[in-house]
C-alpha cells in the first residue's frame, strides 16, 4: 500500500506506512449488519505525533448502501494529499469498529491488491468529544493468532505480521469481547470534530 506517512495520522497512515497493519479476510461485523454512525458523520480535524506532520482532514461520509466513505486530505507544502476509503461500521457489544479499505489516491484508484486489503479499526468518541482511531496491535494479535484465540496467520520470516483468517460468525464473536476489544491498542489518532 502505498498511503501511511502523516506519521501515523489516520486512514493513510494504514496505507503509508512500511509494513501493512494487520488485516482480515472478511469485514468485521458482517453478520451483524452495518450501519452508519451518526456520531461519526462530518468533518473531523487531527495531526499525527511528529512535530513536522500537517494538520490532516478527515470527512465520514454515509452512502446509499449503508457504508461510509472516509477521505483524508492533508496539504502538504509541495503537492495535497487525498485519500478515499469505504468503511464498513458495526458496533459489537461496547465495540465500535470500522473495515476500511482503500479505494483511491489523489484521484488514482487503489491498484486490485491494495483494494482488497480490509484493515479493522476501533474508534471511540470519549466524552470530550474527541474520536481515537485504534489499530490492532500487531504483537498482541499475532501472539493471539499464535495462541488459537483467533484463527489467522503469521507471515513467514515474521514474528508480529498477522492476517486474521476467521470466518465472519467467528470474527464478529470474537471482537464483540474484551478480549478482542483489548488487541486495538495500538492508537493511530486523536481528532476533533470540526463545527
């Protein structure tokens, strides 16, 4: 993929970054049905850890079909980045939780592999008003695809690469728990809601 700079700020942070985060076969919540949150629809405003990262623009977006598109645009001094992505929202128990995938960049659609690519992130809305993305941690869901906790599989010549492989019933279960809630700890943004 080629999108997760922004040092970690958001959606392309996914996609910029060296190594892909983990990722799963099917979206998480498809046996449950998806539904768009209200609470996440409209613009939305964060900046990653490093000092020299930009502001960066997120817009939640509801489409007929009961997805989300997600776009980033950050400006960047010497070309904008924009980035579009379908997000599938379920809540699971106490767990909020969108499958991302990308769809195109700057205007490029994303190439087959990077389309097919579905990234679980759990987001949570703290009473401050501010929205936390997290991703799965990579150890923690490695050691738990490891252990027999989740069916998936660890990518040869790497110790904390995982792919999860559960099938949707399983999957859902799975990350309706605290257990599963607790593999998102690997915080990717904080953003606030822009009026």
């Amino acid at each position: 993929m080629t999108t997760i700079r922004f040092a970690c700020l958001g959606l392309a942070a996914l996609l910029l970054a060296a190594c892909l985060p983990v990722t799963s076969d099917h979206p998480v919540g498809s046996t449950a049905g998806f539904k768009p949150d209200p609470a996440l629809i409209g613009m939305w405003k964060g900046r990653g850890d490093n000092k020299q990262d930009k502001d960066g623009y997120f817009a939640f977006l509801r489409n007929e079909d009961g997805s989300i598109t997600a776009m980033l645009v950050t400006f960047e001094s010497d070309a904008d980045q924009w980035n579009v992505y379908e997000a599938d929202v379920v809540t699971l128990g106490a767990n909020h939780i969108m499958s991302v995938r990308e769809r195109s960049e700057n205007g490029t659609p994303a190439n087959e592999e990077d389309a097919r690519q579905i990234i679980p992130i759990r987001y949570d809305i703290g009473k401050d008003g501010k929205l936390t993305l997290s991703l799965l941690d990579d150890k923690a869901t490695t050691a738990a695809i490891k252990a027999g906790r989740i069916k998936g599989t660890v990518h040869e010549g790497s110790e904390d690469d995982g792919h999860i492989t559960a099938d949707p019933k399983e999957l859902d279960a799975f990350f309706a728990t605290r257990e599963g809630a607790a593999l998102f700890s690997a915080k990717l943004v904080v953003l606030t809601k822009v009026k």
